[in-house]
C-alpha cells in the first residue's frame, strides 16, 4: 500500500511540475513579434504600385492569371497595434501598400515590417526612398522597377521594363532585363547580365561585372573596385570622377 501511494504522489508532482514549466507557442495572430497579416486588393483600375516600408525584407513576384495585389507581411519587433498596415488605390490609378510601424522611434531599430507580395505582372512596382534595412527581391515583371534603398541587398530576375536604382550600402545583381538599366550605388557590388536595352551606371566603392548588353553602355567610377564589361553590342563609355 505505502509503494502505491509514494508511486502515486511521484506521478502527481511530475504533472504539477510539467504544467508549470511548459510555454505556450506565440501564433500568428498574437499581437506581439511574428504577428502576421494578409491584405488583398483588386487590379483592375491599377496603373501602378507604390510600396512605402521603412525597414524589412521585400519580396515581390509578377503573375500573368491574377487580378489582385496580395500582400502577405509579418511584423518582427514591437507591437502589431502600433503598425500601420493599409494597401489602398487612390482615384488616379495608384495604389499604396503602407507597412511599417508608426512613429520615428518605432520606424526604426528592431521593428520591421516583412513584404511577399504578388500582383499582376504589367503593374509597375516603386518602392520608395524611405527603405532601408532589408534585402529586396523582385522577379516576372513585364512592368518597370524603381527603387530607392539603404542597406540590404537588390535581386532582379526576368524584369520587362525599364529598371531604375538608387542605392547605398548593399549590392545588386540584375539578370535578364527587357529594356534600360539606370543604377547609382554608392558602396556595394553590381552584377548585371544579359541586358535587351542600354545601361547607364555609377558604381561607387564596390566592383562592376556586366556582360551581354544589346545597346550601349555609360559607366561612371566614383570610387575605388574593379570593372569588368564582357559583351556589349551598343558603345561603351567610361568615366572617372
């Protein structure tokens, strides 16, 4: 009887002791980091997407069959009720995905707002100057690219319009690009290849590889890395400043 008991006063406290410790797992819904949102718009009256995201990663993806915007974004730091996350089209035809946290302090730091979104691929895609902090990735556009940033690396694949970059602390590779090149990097690498139009580029303190360009080619050197042009059909001008 005294070993029955004494087994089931062990089990007991190992039960006890089980529910004190155990933690529960944040889901996607909690307020806090990780929180995750979804936000969807119809295309059909959309000319162009601006996306203002002061620090995070983005990742966008062009679709032929889709007549929506869908942005999926998770928040890394803070709170999700101090996030402003909207995705709104104005009267003229341009829509604006907001995601970031409000506030100076808040807007910077260890907050971040994360962006994969997909959208009908002849929307041109323009992030805005206000993004630093965070890689951005962008593949299957029929449409043109704008891009202002600090800090984090540039992927572009398979990008149908005309690409314009302005960026510092963070390298860029540009393959398969349907029309013009205009990149101005200050500190980082740049690769590009296989360009259909013309390229214009100012490389800074980082090296430049570009090869396979249908047009000319305008490089100015502002700093210090090794250039290297392989195949160019058009002119190629360099300069030194």
């Amino acid at each position: 009887m005294k070993t029955f008991k004494l087994t089931a006063f062990c089990a007991i406290f190992m039960l006890l002791t089980v529910a004190c410790t155990s933690k529960s797992t944040p889901t996607s819904n909690d307020a806090g980091a990780g929180a995750a949102k979804q936000l969807e718009l119809p295309s059909t009256n959309v000319t162009k997407l601006i996306i203002d995201n002061t620090n995070g990663r983005i990742e966008i993806v062009g679709k032929k069959d889709t007549d929506k915007i869908q942005a999926d974004l998770r928040l890394n730091g803070g709170d999700a009720k101090d996030a402003k996350l909207n995705l709104t089209a104005g009267k003229d035809g341009v829509a604006t995905l907001e995601a970031a946290f409000g506030g100076k302090f808040l807007s910077t730091g260890s907050t971040s707002v994360d962006v994969k979104l997909t959208l009908p691929e002849k929307i041109p895609v323009e992030i805005k100057k206000t993004h630093r902090d965070g890689d951005i990735n962008i593949s299957q556009l029929a449409s043109g690219v704008s891009i202002e940033n600090v800090n984090g690396q540039i992927t572009l694949s398979s990008i149908g319009g005309l690409i314009g970059i302005t960026n510092r602390d963070g390298d860029i590779n540009i393959q398969n690009a349907g029309a013009d090149v205009i990149i101005e990097n200050v500190n980082g690498d740049i690769k590009v290849a296989n360009v259909a139009g013309s390229a214009n580029i100012q490389v800074g303190d980082g090296t430049l590889d570009i090869d396979k360009v249908n047009k000319d080619v305008a490089i100015l050197q502002t700093g210090s890395g090794q250039v290297t042009v392989g195949a160019v059909k058009g002119k190629v001008t360099r300069g030194k400043k």
